[in-house]
C-alpha cells in the first residue's frame, strides 16, 4: 500500500524491539506509534499486549489496533467484553462499533447489564453507532438507570439513533433530579426534532428557587445552558425574546449559550443585546457574542468586532476573524492580511482571504502543508456552487458511497488516489447518520467525510480525494507553478 510504505520509512527500525520493552512505558509508546505510524505488520505483537499485566499497556495496544483497523483483532476484542478492566471493556466497545462488527450485538447488549455505569454508556454508544435499531428497546431500560450519567448519556445515544417513539421517555428527563440530565434530555429531544415539546423545555431556563427565595446561579446552570442549545437547533424563533432576557442570567454558562443560540437564530432584531456582552467580564461569554454577531451579519458592529483582533487572548482573535470573514472580507482585507503575521491565527486568517478569492492568504495555506480553501481560488465557480448547494442527505453506507452520494448531488464524479483505494478498509467502513431528513451543505458533507484521513481537490469534472501527502505535494506544485 503506497500509503503504509510511504509510512514505513518513518519507523524505527526497532519498533519491534520497543514492543517487547521491559519498561512499560516503552511498550505504551511503541504501541501508540505503531498506531499512529499504520504499522500493520506490528499488529500479531499487538494482539498479544491486549493481555499485558500492564493496563496503560493494554489500552494503547487496543487504541492501535482500533487505528490499524486490524479487523483480524475482532476475536480478542469482543473477548474483552466480558473481563474485569473497565478500561478495556469501555475501549473494545468503542473498536467495535468503530469497525462495525455485527456479531459483537449479542455481547454488547450484555455489557448494558453491566455494574460499571462507564461500561454501559459504552455499550449504548457502540449499538447507536451500528445502528443496531433491535437493541433500542434494551438501550431505553437505561433511562431509568440509577445514575445520572447513564440516564443522560441514554438520552443522547435514542436520539443517536433516531427513536423518536422513545420521545416521550426522554421527555421524562425534563423532570429529571439532576440539571445536567435535564439539559441533556432536552438536546436529545431537539435532534429529534420533537417541536411539541418546546414548552417543556422554556420552563428549563428559569432559575430555581432556594432556601428564604433565594436564587442559586450556578445550581441548575447546565439545564438552562442545554436549554437554549436546544431551542436553537429547534429553529424556536417564537422564543428569542425570552432568550434574550437569558442573556442576563447570573451564569456566564448561561449568557453565552443564549448569545450563540441568537445568532443561531438569525434573531437581528437583537443585535444591541447580543454587542452588550461584548463587555461580559467572562471572556468566553465575549467569544460567544462575537461569534453571535457574525452569524447575524452585524456589519454595523464590526469595528466593536475587529478591536478584538489586537487583544491577548488567542481565541478571541481567532473568533474574531471567523466572525468578520462573515461580515465580508473585502472591506478589511487590510487586517486580514496583518493576521498572517499572527501565529495563532495565521491560517485562519488565511482560509478566509483564500474562500474571499484573494491569493494573499495561499502562501500560508501550502506551507501549513495544503488545506481545502485553496480550491477557492484554483476552482472558483464550483467551490462556490457547492458551498450554495445542500441536499436533503438520510444516510447509512460506506464512506466511499458517502462520496458518491454527495458529489453526485453536485454533477461530480469522485476519483479516489491509488494510497486510498489501498487502504479500503477506511473507504468500505459504514457511516451512519440520523435517519432524519437533515439537509446537508454538499461542500460542508465532503469536509466531514474526508475527516483528518484524506483531503479534497475540486477539477472540472470530479472531485479528487487524495491522501494528506499527496494533497500537500500538489498544493505545493501548483502555487510553484503560479508563481
């Protein structure tokens, strides 16, 4: 495989060795460079540190594996599911479902049973993740699990899942003890778009009451900060009003998720409110309202905006780029272009100039080793036709038949590189979304489904999906040759 050789000129010559090391330690660290390094033929040793008397050992043996996708591993993995390290058996879940292995179902529904609370959330995710939808009925027995992790960690992984008969169970949980699982419950029941119980999930961000009518900030804060995620993914609009009076909760958790819920919103009409917080003395509150500006298109707040670009705090920087670029790059390209002096904001920076249509900022993009924006400048037409397209994407298949659903949707067929088509294993894996009809941005749907494995490359006629050194390589030959 072009991309295991190309790899392999990086492995120590005595990475066996290290695997064999007396020191844990050195066998930790083989294991995990093995990993990183998709050195395959390591995985027999690997396989045999999944017994190492050692835990830090058998953990990065397992994540190895996981990485490898050493589908010859499945035996000893699901074997693990029923040992004593916790650890281990939270892990081998994750690998399974990861390498989607029906016949671990029957094993996994056994681990809901579980006495660790960890195993069982494991467990649940792992069968959402495979969308195991026969386990759903055994999965929702955990909603009433003594502990407030599992019941609200449950809630996320039915709505995973896409059950929305088990609505009303999860709306159970807006009644719930903890405030956490309150708030969570109420996130789950917005992903499964359950607009009947917007009501239930208001009376959420009121404060509760404490001894002599006090008011306790910090005591429910998660119910009322999940509380207007939910209500922004819901599209609430009917209820911008009353999170604009949430945006003076004494939570900083609070008045920041109602700034970002707002701008999620679309809600103009409450700019002023959302530029107070500019001010906030917590500086992840400013974060969120200059975030919360730019998704409002608040050009006449940008110069409040851009004073951020000059202020200690990286990611306050960093949001402010990401909030300007959309309020328009063209009309600040000036500070735009100084950010690329500003190393930790410099490829943000250069993103934005690059998708603007300026070449100032590809010089940064190629030495960073080559990034998508770049297509914006060689393909501009169809980078710009994608980033306007979405399609209504229910999906469960392979990776390589996401590619193919998406770039059909943009009239493009998909090419992939020889490294790629090597590695298979990647490209056949099973990708499951919610059975929703969720509409997708084409352009934003290839993104996620490269991940940090591949990168894409926009032609005429197709789109090209090659591995990080290729893209870097052409990035670099191609800004050579404009040049």
């Amino acid at each position: 495989m072009a991309a295991v050789f190309f790899l392999s000129l990086l492995v120590p010559q005595d990475l066996a060795e290290r695997l064999r090391d007396r020191d844990p330690r050195g066998r930790q660290e083989a294991a995990t460079q093995a990993g990183k390094l998709y050195a395959r033929e390591h995985a027999p040793r690997l396989r045999v540190l999944l017994r190492d008397p050692e835990g830090i050992v058998r953990v990065a043996a397992l994540r190895a594996l996981e990485s490898l996708e050493a589908r010859e591993a499945i035996p000893d993995v699901i074997a693990l599911l029923d040992g004593q390290d916790v650890a281990m058996k939270e892990g081998a879940a994750s690998v399974l479902a990861h390498l989607s292995v029906a016949e671990s179902v029957p094993s996994l529904v056994k681990l809901l049973k579980d006495p660790y609370g960890g195993c069982r959330v494991a467990a649940a995710r792992a069968l959402a993740r495979m969308d195991a939808r026969e386990t759903i009925p055994d999965v929702a027995r955990l909603l009433r699990d003594p502990l407030d992790s599992v019941r609200g960690n449950t809630a996320g992984v039915l709505a995973e899942f896409g059950a929305r008969d088990r609505i009303p169970e999860i709306a159970g949980l807006l009644r719930d003890r903890d405030p956490w699982v309150r708030g969570v419950a109420a996130v789950a029941l917005a992903k499964l778009d359950a607009r009947e119980k917007i009501p239930d999930i208001v009376r959420l961000l009121e404060l509760e009451t404490v001894a002599k009518g006090e008011y306790d900030p910090e005591k429910n804060f998660e119910a009322r900060q999940l509380a207007c995620t939910a209500l922004a993914t819901l599209g609430a609009k009917e209820e911008v009003s009353r999170l604009a009076r949430v945006l003076k909760d004494p939570s900083w958790h609070v008045r920041g998720n109602a700034a970002w819920a707002l701008g999620r919103l679309g809600a103009r009409e409450r700019v002023a409110d959302v530029a107070i917080l500019l001010s906030d003395p917590h500086e992840q509150v400013r974060e969120s309202a200059i975030h919360a500006l730019g998704d409002l298109g608040a050009e006449d707040r940008a110069a409040d905006i851009a004073r951020f670009l000059n202020v200690g705090e990286p990611h306050l920087r960093a949001a402010s780029v990401r909030a300007l670029e959309k309020l328009g790059v063209a009309d600040r390209k000036a500070e735009f272009v100084a950010c690329l002096s500003d190393g930790h904001v410099r490829v943000t920076a250069a993103e934005a100039l690059c998708r603007a249509g300026f070449r100032e900022g590809a010089q940064a993009l190629v030495e960073s080793g080559g990034n998508y924006a770049l297509n914006a400048l060689r393909a501009r037409d169809l980078w710009s036709r994608l980033r306007g397209q979405s399609v209504d994407f229910t999906f469960k298949g392979t990776r390589r038949e996401q590619f193919e659903r998406l770039a059909k949707a943009a009239g493009l067929a998909v090419e992939f590189s020889p490294g790629i088509l090597k590695d298979a294993v990647w490209l056949e894996r099973t990708v499951v979304r919610c059975p929703l009809p969720r509409p997708v941005v084409v352009e934003q749907g290839l993104r996620a489904a490269a991940g940090d494995r591949c990168e894409l490359v926009l032609e005429a006629d197709r789109l090209r999906v090659l591995l990080p050194h290729e893209a870097a390589l052409f990035w670099r030959t191609w800004w050579e040759g404009l040049r």
